[in-house]
C-alpha cells in the first residue's frame, strides 16, 4: 500500500512538473527551455564543485548568486555556459520563468520577453551522475534531449525526476552542471516572486528579476 502510494505521487508529480518541460520550450518559440522538496545545499560528494572549478558570479536585482562550475563531470556544458558569459550574452537578462517549489529559469530573454538569438545546441551531459537538487544549475531544453543553448535553471526543490535515467528521449533528463554555493537566500527570494502571464508565456515575474552581469571570478 505504501508502495502504491509512493507510485501514485510520483505519477502525480510527473503529470503536473512533466509538462512543464514542453510549456518552458513555449516559452522560447524557436529555441529551448526546460523543465520537491527542500533539502539543503549538497555538493553532491564532489568537492571540485567549489575548489578546481570555474566560478561566475551573478548579479542580479535581487542579490548576488556565486555559482560553482562542475568541469568535470560536464565540461561541454560548462565550456558552453563560460562562452556565454565572456560575451556578455547573459548581461541584462531576466529569469523570466519562476515556479515555487520548482524551478526558476533564466537566460534567454531580455526585459520585455524579447527574445536573444544563441549559438547552436550542446550536447546533453546528463548522464554524469550529478542530480537536480535544490540550488543546482541545470541547462533547459526542448523536448529534444540535446536542443540546450543559453537558457538555464535553478532548482529551488530536489527534483529528482528531471535526473537521467536512459538515453532515451523520454529518459535523458536535465544537465546539471553547477550549484549556487553563496547567496542562496536570494535564490529563496526569487523563487517568492509574484508572477503572472505575459503573452502565452506563464509564470513571468510581474516585476522584472534581472541578471545585471555575469562574470567568471577567478
């Protein structure tokens, strides 16, 4: 019985968050975008998270995030996130898909849902082991396992059911590549945004969250 009712949450939570994955791909009409319980932050056993990997450091309307780059267990993602972020691409931007309990999600837009263009996809790297736990970056995607371009997102919640499980379009799950190592209270406070709708986009900050600048702290 409780099997059956563990079976019947996870079932439930798949109907509600799975098509949230296919929502954030609406909310990027040409491109990707992606996507319970708190625990709290976890380097996941990988101490190269905050001491030989990359930094970047993100200032954003509401505070500064530092954020911990995991080159290791995904270097084509992370070599693609560092290229955008010396080119100053993520400058400006806004999280411009906030969930509670969820996810927030940013990257790709600039005030006023204006959409930017992007390099082209990179592949999807998760299958290395590191799971969409709260305060985790993972990059967003389409319903296509390797459409990931710019767009990322913050679990705000363990999330285990964007982790990989099979190469499969069904299986492949969200590439998790970095974690918020300071400022998480400002993850907390982004997530508690009000939203609404703007266009057939939903869950839209009603007041901007921007990402002022982002850059590599060595």
């Amino acid at each position: 019985m409780n099997s059956a009712l563990t079976m019947f949450h996870h079932a439930s939570r798949l109907l509600r968050y799975g098509a949230l994955g296919i929502l954030l791909a609406a909310c990027s009409p040409s491109s990707g975008s992606e996507p319970k319980a708190a625990a709290s932050p976890s380097l996941q056993g990988s101490s190269s998270m905050t001491t030989t990997s990359p930094r970047v450091k993100l200032q954003t309307s509401q505070g500064d995030l530092l954020i911990a780059l995991n080159a290791e267990k995904a270097p084509k993602t992370v070599e693609n996130f560092l290229a955008y972020v010396r080119d100053g691409f993520y400058d400006n931007t806004i999280f411009h898909r906030v969930i509670n309990n969820f996810m927030i999600q940013g990257g790709g837009f600039e005030p006023g849902m204006k959409q930017k263009e992007t390099r082209d996809p990179v592949d999807n790297e998760a299958d290395n082991g590191l799971k969409n736990q709260r305060y985790t970056l993972a990059m967003a995607r389409t319903n296509d396992p390797h459409s990931a371009t710019a767009q990322f997102f913050i679990n705000v919640a363990d999330n285990d059911f964007l982790n990989f499980t099979s190469p499969s379009s069904q299986g492949w799950g969200y590439a998790v590549f970095g974690e918020v190592i300071e400022g998480t209270e400002i993850v907390d406070q982004i997530k508690g945004v009000k939203t609404g709708n703007k266009g057939f986009h939903q869950d839209v900050p009603v007041e901007d969250v921007i990402i002022l600048k982002a850059e590599v702290v060595e």
